[in-house]
C-alpha cells in the first residue's frame, strides 16, 4: 500500500495455517527426514494458477482490517517450544506477500540451528532469491507445473524460463532442491510435458529428487474443463520415464501406500525409506548417508528423526 509516497507491506507477520509438518508433506524426502517444520504463509500468490490447490489462501487478498501479526521472535520461540527442527514458508506464494519476514525469521532461525526451508513457484527475480540465500535460506521444494504453453494458459501467462533459471542459480549456491510436478490429466500429462521437465531436472544433476504428485480438481479447474484425478497409471508411467533418463529418485505423491513413495538404492535397488504418506515406517540408510547393503552414498541433507 501506498502511503504519502512510502509503500508498506500488508502481510508481514499476519500468517495463516501455523502448525508443525512433516517434512514429508512438502514434500521433502531428501531433507532431514522424519522431521517437523513449524509451517506458515500469509495471503496472496504471484500466479493465478487456475486448478490451485491452496486457492482459500492464495487466492484471497490481504484485508489489513482482518489482520493478526505474530512477531519474528514469537514465531522462533513457537518453533522451540513445539520441538520442530526447523522452519517452512509454504501453503501460499510465501517469498512474495512475507518476504521481508522471511529474511528476519531466517535470521534468527540460524541463531537456532533451525533448518530453513521454502515451498515455492521460484518466480521471483535473481536478486530476491539471491537475498534470501544470503540470510539464510538453505533448501527449496519447487513447483514445477508444465511447459511453456502450460504456464501461459493455466498460470496467467507466466514464463516457466524464470522458474528454472532460479533453480539453476540455488543450486548452483549449494541449496537443497527437490522438484514436484502436479499431474494434471489433459493439461500436463502427455509424454513431451514430462520429458520437457524430466530433462530440465536431470540438468540440475541426477540426485535431485523428482515428485510426481496426484492431482484432484480443485478452485476452478472444472471451468477450463480439467475434471478428473490423476490415474495411477500416468503416475506410474511417469516415473518410470524419468528413472529410464537417467533420474536417481523419483516419487509418487498423493497415492499413499504405493510403492512410488519409497527410496530405493539406485545401486543394488535395497528398500532405504519405506513410507506411508507422510510418515516414515522403516529407515536403513547409515549414519553417514550410505546404503546398508551396497555403501552406495544416499544423498540426504541433515540427521533423520525417527
């Protein structure tokens, strides 16, 4: 907002949906499995992506008549005293409406030793990101959602160059990075789509994990004629295309219980995590991140709570 001539955010610390996560349900596999992130966003979104399936936050614009405020500081001592072992912005397009209460609470996250993680579309500008690394910020769980013309139809005409351009570069800074693609039956589904970001991750190397997650109409998806859930089969198949090209760990999200939601050794194909949704059954990797049967190394960033 505009007031004489100096602008003011009107969502810094007014958050929504505070609670505790799993680490899992970001989804995050590779990153301090097992545990808990205090979760939170704000209002609003820098895309209008028309299936969302958040739209109840993303698509609501801030009100600063309805507005709470939770300090830096409470919201560090929230995550202490519920025993997370880290932090998550996630739920809306949390880098653009709290961005500059990112960068205070990553802040003091570090005092902490709290991990810092951010669920994000990457559509930002370098410098944004680049501030974000600098204070703190240390693993990314990015929204992949199509190709070009996806993004052009479905996300208000957004350009997907901008996405990976920023995954490029966070890698490149050493952040952790895991990819999700939300498979949307006749919108992002076809054998080129998936190839396109099958190909564009392996760039990022081939340990990058790669989420296929399962889609259900949702805001308005049934306007644009998107009506039915992802069928195991797509899922599947998708997988399978992504571990032929070369990726080491791909998954499958929103199925739970299928065997997709498991890693596996890319080595001797050993069971390392088995999963049920978002909670963690069995664990086999060493402590120093190698495979029990074979040594292969399993890239895993920070200790498992289990």
């Amino acid at each position: 907002m505009n007031r004489g001539g100096k602008l003011y955010t009107l969502t810094y610390g007014d958050l929504t949906s505070v609670v505790v996560n799993p680490i899992e349900k970001k989804p995050l596999f590779h990153y301090w499995p097992g545990s808990g992130a205090l979760s939170a966003g704000s209002w609003g979104c820098n895309l209008r992506c028309i299936y969302c399936q958040n739209y109840t936050l993303s698509m609501v614009d801030a009100d600063p008549k309805r507005a709470s405020y939770t300090s830096p500081e409470a919201f560090i001592r929230l995550a202490l005293k519920l025993g997370a072992q880290g932090l998550s912005f996630t739920f809306n397009e949390a880098s653009c409406t709290l961005f500059e209460y990112i960068l205070d609470c990553f802040k003091l996250a570090s005092q902490h030793g709290l991990y810092r993680n951010l669920n994000t579309n990457a559509y930002s500008t370098l410098e944004a990101l680049e501030l974000l690394i600098d204070t703190g910020l240390d693993s990314l769980c990015i929204d992949i959602k199509g190709d070009e013309e996806f993004y052009r139809r479905y996300c208000n005409g957004a350009d997907v160059e901008v996405v990976w351009r920023n995954a490029i570069e966070a890698r490149r800074r050493g952040l952790h990075i895991e990819m999700v693609n939300l498979l949307i039956p006749g919108a992002n589904d076809d054998e080129g789509c998936i190839m396109e970001i099958v190909e564009r991750t392996l760039r990022l190397g081939r340990d990058t994990p790669l989420h296929f997650t399962r889609f259900y109409p949702a805001y308005r998806a049934w306007e644009y004629g998107l009506r039915s859930a992802t069928s195991i089969k797509t899922l599947e198949k998708a997988r399978e295309m992504a571990l032929e090209a070369g990726l080491r760990y791909v998954y499958i999200g929103n199925v739970p219980g299928h065997p997709g939601e498991n890693t596996y050794c890319p080595e001797c194909e050993a069971l390392l995590i088995e999963r049920y949704g978002f909670s963690i059954l069995d664990y086999r990797i060493t402590e120093d991140h190698r495979c029990p049967e074979c040594g292969h190394p399993i890239p895993i960033v920070g200790k498992a709570i289990l």
